[in-house]
C-alpha cells in the first residue's frame, strides 16, 4: 500500500502548479491540452510491452526498477522553458507510469487471491491519499511563492529513497510460465464483451479523475478568481473525499456486492458533476469537486478486481487491458476537456465529458458481477444486479 501512496504523492505534486507552468509558457487552453496529451501518447507506447513484461518479471519487479525511473520523469515537466520540452517531458512521465502502475495492481490483486482478502480498493484509498497529500504540498508550496520547478523537484527527491525501500518489502511474485507466458506475450488484445464493459467502469472514475487533476485548479482560477494558494483545493477536496470511499470500499464490497455499490457511488458522482457545472460560487464547487471524488472512489479498484478474474488470459494481461483504457481516459480525457473548452467554455466542457461517462459506468455495473469476473472474498457479486 506503501507504493500506491509514494507514487501518488509525487504525482499529486505536480498537479497544482500546472495553471503557473501555462502561464509562464503563455499557453492558451488548447495548446496546455495538446501538451497534456504527451502523457496518454507515453502510455499508448509503453502498455502493449508492460502487461507482457510485468506477466514475465512479476509485479514487485516491475515496481523496483519503474518507481526511481517515474519519479526522474515526473520532476521534468515543471521545469519545461517552452511548450515541446513540455509535450516531451510529459510523454516520458507515461512511460514511466505504465510500468509502476500495472506492477502495483498485479501484486495488489495476487496478495487477494493469495490471502482471500479485498484489499484493492484499500490500496487505491492510499494512492488517493497520495494524491491529496501531494497537492497539499503543492499547494502549500506555491503559497510560500517556491517556483514548481524547485517545489516537484522537492518532493521527488524526498520520495526517492522510498522508491527503493518499499518494493524491496513487498511479496514476491511467480513470473508468467507456461500457457499464461504465451496468453501474455502479444501485449494489448481486442477484449471480450465482458472485459470492455469492465473497462468502462474504470474509464469513467479514472475520466473524473483525470479532469479534476488536470483543470480543478485551472476552473478555480479562471472562473472564481482563485489564487495560488487556494487553486489546489478543489482537488484536494477531491482526493480526501475519494479516499474516505476507497477506504470503507472493500468492507461495502462485501456487504452491497460490486454492482450495487458502482451503481449508488457513480449517481453521487453525476450530482457533484452537475454541481461544479452549473455552481455560482467557490464553495459550492468544492462541494461537487468532493462529491465527484467520493462517488468515484470504488470504480478502478472493484474493476481490476474483476478484470483479473476473468478467463482467457493471465491476469497480468487483463489488468493491464483494464490500466490501459482506464489511464488512457486519465491522462486523454483533460486535452479533449482543453480543446472542448477553448470553443464552449470550461464548465461545459467538465460537463460534457465526465457526465455521459458515469452513466455509462451505471449502466454496464452489472459486469463487475459476472461470472468470471468474481472478486476474491466477495460471495455476493452479483448483488444489487
């Protein structure tokens, strides 16, 4: 759980100061997203070699070697002089969060089958704790007038000897043999109707999640007047909130079942969308930034779950099918909000994309509980459906 929290907390870092790096680069909405785009192209061209490699290698040895890797990519983007060092620096931070993030989930998901125990959506709860505490700082360090450069350099540098620490602690996997070896070895696949509806569910979390990262900040400051110091708030709203649900998720999980609880937390998640749509001021829309969070919080982890439990491939191979649609829509869903927004405004924009795609994660719930999509220590999977 360790891993989830320091690899977050150095991303979440980075986040806040995103508005002050379009400022100082002079870049219009547009161009910030097409920049943004650098980090879903970097994990478009890492996926289709990580599921096979992490099947191979194993999820403590994928986070060994990634983790120091992410955090040099990840104190890059910050100290960008102009708008292609930008684009550059953010497409290695994709590469880089392939590799540590799917190694995280693997070895997340073998400790359930292993232990018989939902602990995934505990281990997310930390990454979003993570994220908090790393906007926090962010935050934090922009009110002390630190420039981002020196402020997510800071916080890499503090975090990388954990880098190092934490994977040395956690269980040894068994790389891929035999058939699961060869089920992983064409990378990224066509998935089954099943798997593409779990798919969906996590894109629709991880969409919110994305959005809220990237344009919280920027939304408080362009349309409230919010400075420095409190632009940072809106998604810290979001994580605390996010991780409080993540947190009491593996105990609901067992109680409501995976489908009834996707479908309750994704309708709180439209409410807080519609509330930072449509809000008249700063409070309210730290209201729905937080509503969005708590309503999002059991997408991702109750999918890998479910992803990993199903037939056809190793389990490397699905949640690295599942990691990869679901991060695409983290890291592409924030420059489609930027273009939607340079034309319709950003409310609009927020509006338009993170509303169609919770309906849509309600509407496919249903998938979670089917069978081969079973969750470890979960009897009640169909629960609600």
């Amino acid at each position: 759980m360790s891993s989830f929290f320091f690899q977050a907390l150095a991303f979440g870092a980075w986040l806040p100061r995103i508005p002050e790096v379009q400022a100082r680069l002079g870049l219009e909405p547009s161009e910030l997203a097409f920049a943004l785009l650098g980090m879903p192209v970097g994990l478009l061209l890492a996926m289709p070699f990580a599921g096979p490699i992490v099947a191979r290698i194993g999820g403590r040895a994928a986070i060994r070697w990634s983790f120091p890797l992410f955090l040099v990519a990840m104190s890059i983007p910050a100290a960008s002089t102009h708008f292609v060092m930008l684009l550059a620096a953010l497409l290695a931070c994709g590469i880089a969060m392939a590799m540590v993030e799917l190694g995280m989930n693997i070895v997340a998901d073998e400790i359930e089958k292993h232990d018989h125990v939902a602990i995934m959506s505990r281990c997310h709860g930390f990454w979003s704790l993570g994220m908090m505490a790393g906007s926090l700082i962010g935050s934090g360090l922009a009110a002390l007038g630190l420039a981002p450069e020196w402020s997510v350099l800071l916080v890499a540098l503090a975090v990388s000897p954990l880098s190092l620490i934490v994977p040395a602690a956690l269980p040894r996997t068994t790389p891929a043999t035999g058939h699961e070896q060869e089920a992983a070895s064409p990378g990224l696949f066509v998935p089954g109707l099943l798997l593409l509806s779990i798919c969906i569910v996590a894109l629709a979390s991880n969409l919110a999640e994305g959005a809220t990262a990237d344009w919280s900040a920027v939304y408080l400051t362009d349309v409230f007047g919010a400075t420095g110091g409190t632009a940072g708030l809106g998604y810290s709203a979001y994580a605390l909130t996010m991780a409080a649900g993540r947190f009491a998720g593996d105990w609901l999980r067992v109680q409501w079942g995976p489908v009834a609880l996707v479908r309750f937390c994704y309708g709180v998640a439209a409410l807080g969308v519609a509330l930072v749509t449509f809000s008249p001021n700063y409070g309210t829309s730290i209201l729905g930034f937080a509503l969005i969070g708590v309503g999002g919080s059991v997408g991702v982890p109750l999918a890998v779950s479910a992803a990993a439990s199903v037939g056809g491939r190793s389990a490397a191979s699905n949640v690295a099918m599942v990691t990869f649609i679901s991060l695409i829509a983290f890291l592409g869903g924030p420059p489609v909000i930027g273009f939607l927004a340079q034309h319709f405004g950003l409310r609009v924009a927020l509006g338009i994309t993170m509303l169609p795609a919770f309906v849509a994660g309600l509407l496919l719930a249903r998938s979670l509980g089917a069978q081969g999509a079973q969750t470890p220590g979960v009897d009640r999977s169909a629960a609600g459906g």
